[in-house]
C-alpha cells in the first residue's frame, strides 16, 4: 500500500516510517513547513533526510507557510486579542496535516495518510490511544469522516516511553536520545504565547481588575496576559484569599477576578464543528480541555450550539477551547467553547 507518512523530524515520526516500511508499505515522506523559523526547519530536515536515506523512502518538503498563517497562526493572534483561550493543534489539525497535506497525499497517489500521533481509529472513529498518558485525540475532534477512514497511526497501540529506547535500538543511525528533545505544545511558540503576541499588538495595556460583584479591586497589566483560570500575576487589594482569573472582557480591557468557586461552571455551550446529523441527544463523556478527564454530560445540539450540561462541574472553563464529546473511548465530534 502506498502510504503518506507525515513527517517532523521527530524520534515518533521517524519510528513510524521505519514500522510502516516493514509492514511491507510504500512511504512517502511529507514534511510541512509551517512556521518561519528557518533554522528548526533545518534541524528537522537533516533528520528527515537521514531516515529517507537509511530507509530507502522518498521524502517531499512542502512551504505551507502562507496557508498555516491564514488558518491558524493569525487565529491564534486574533483569539488573545478578542480575550480567548485558543487551541491552534485541534484547529491545525482539519485544516492543515489532515486538509491541505491530505489532499497533497492524494495527488501524489497515496492510499492513506499516516501520522505519529498517539490516537488510534476504530469504526470510523477516532479512539484514544493505548497509552492514555500521551493520548491525542482530544486534538483530533475536527477531522472529517472521509479522511479518518484513511488514517493510519502506527504508535497508538504502544507506550510513549517504550519507543524512544525501542527505535534508537532498532535505528541506531538515529543518534542519541539526548539529539531528540520532545516537541513542543505550539509548534511556533518557542517560549510563551506572549512573545508571539507582541510582535503584533501591544500586550501591555493597563486595565482594572473587577471581582466577580463589578467592584473594582485592583489593576492588571494587559488583559492579554491572563487566560481563564490563572492565578499568578494578579495583585488584588487587600486580598486573603487566593484570586483566579473567572473572565475576561477585551473590549473593555478588563479581568474579572474571584474565588476557585466562582471557576466552577455545570454547563458548557460550543459552537457545533464535527458533531454530524447522526448525532443522538444523551449521556457522553466530554473533555473541555486537552489534559482534563473525561467527565460525564447530558449533550444536545440546539441552534446549531453544542449544549453538555456537566454531571459534576469543571473548574477553569476558557472560552475558545475545545468541547470534545466521547461515546466511551471513540471521539463522535466537538466544537468551540463559547460559554
């Protein structure tokens, strides 16, 4: 079978292609370009390079940059300044590696599309992962049924942390365990999202701190540099009790501070993306955040709007992240948390 193997440079990736190869697959690699910086492209490539010619795969570079930057890179930019959270992986994911790269696979004659994620796919579905700690299908939520059934992810039935031992032992070409750091969350977030931020709008806009009342009790630095949920950075007058950040209101340039309690919310309503027709009002578990368990939520669909109303409540709702509803381990869609 000819197989696109979308590829980062990476030890999982690089594992991924040399299973699929021995399966007995045609590999194409795909490198996507996505993000300006040109000299991790280059570490990158050096060791897709290496893989493609200890393996004997082809392997094709492809600038994604201009679309990347069109569909996620200026959503997540323009997210912080209308005061969400965004998820730029989960909104990478339909658009670019399984939209554009898929597409490109296809032209080139590939029958599937294979990623190093750890996620697996059963009946259509997306699955969790085998190994629950590095599970990804939180991220996955978004992909349309035509293309899951033709994705492969050669790691989901294995454990993290057997497989940088395994494939440095099986490759040792690779290199050293210590050559390959883990990637990072955000691909172009090389140290916090406020650098990024910065070099667009000015982040640093003094505003009030209102408590949950309207009461004013304190001052912030820019409403930019706070997310639903956080508690460090915030200096309250006269406060005895810790402070969280509960809201935050951009047009105003204000943040709304309270308790852990007023963090507590029992129902979540998102904007539908990936939730189909087939789709049953009833009982599911949902995920609000990547790291969150799974909890359990009476879904409906109303208006086109996602509605789970919470069994237990979640701390720490952000508006701009991902609802994803799961019928036991198979993810069934999701959309964007706008309350």
């Amino acid at each position: 079978m000819k197989i696109a193997l979308l590829m980062s440079g990476g030890i999982d990736s690089s594992y991924s292609a040399y299973l699929l190869k021995n399966q007995g697959h045609e590999v194409i690699g795909i490198y996507l370009k996505l993000h300006d910086d040109e000299k991790k492209h280059a570490i990158n490539i050096a060791n897709i390079e290496k893989v493609s010619h200890h393996l004997g795969i082809q392997t094709h570079v492809i600038d994604a940059k201009a679309l990347f930057k069109e569909h996620v890179y200026d959503y997540f930019v323009r997210s912080y300044e209308q005061g969400l959270t965004p998820n730029p992986c989960a909104f990478c994911n339909p658009k670019m590696k399984f939209g554009f790269a898929f597409e490109k696979a296809m032209e080139m004659g590939c029958e599937k599309i294979a990623t190093g994620h750890y996620a697996r796919v059963e009946n259509g579905h997306i699955k969790e992962a085998y190994d629950m700690s590095k599970d990804q299908s939180y991220f996955l939520f978004g992909l349309k049924k035509e293309v899951i059934e033709k994705i492969i992810f050669p790691l989901g039935d294995m454990l993290k942390n057997d497989i940088k031992p395994i494939a440095l032992k099986e490759l040792p070409w690779l290199g050293t365990l210590e050559s390959y750091k883990e990637s990072q969350e955000i691909c172009f977030v090389t140290d916090t999202y406020i650098e990024v931020l910065k070099k667009h709008i000015n982040v640093d806009q003094k505003g009030l701190i209102k408590d949950v009342s309207g009461k004013v009790i304190g001052e912030h630095k820019g409403y930019m540099h706070y997310t639903i949920g956080k508690r460090k950075g915030l200096t309250i007058n006269g406060a005895h009790d810790p402070h969280f950040v509960v809201n935050i209101d951009a047009k105003t340039n204000t943040v709304v501070a309270g308790t852990k309690e007023d963090l507590l919310q029992t129902q979540v309503v998102a904007e539908n993306f990936s939730l189909g027709k087939e789709f049953k009002e009833g009982e599911y578990g949902v995920k609000v955040r990547y790291r969150s368990p799974k909890t359990k939520a009476h879904v409906k669909i109303e208006n086109g709007k996602i509605i789970a109303n919470l069994k237990e409540g979640v701390f720490g709702l952000a508006s701009g992240q991902a609802l994803v509803v799961y019928q036991d381990d198979l993810v069934i869609g999701g959309g964007w948390i706008e309350a």
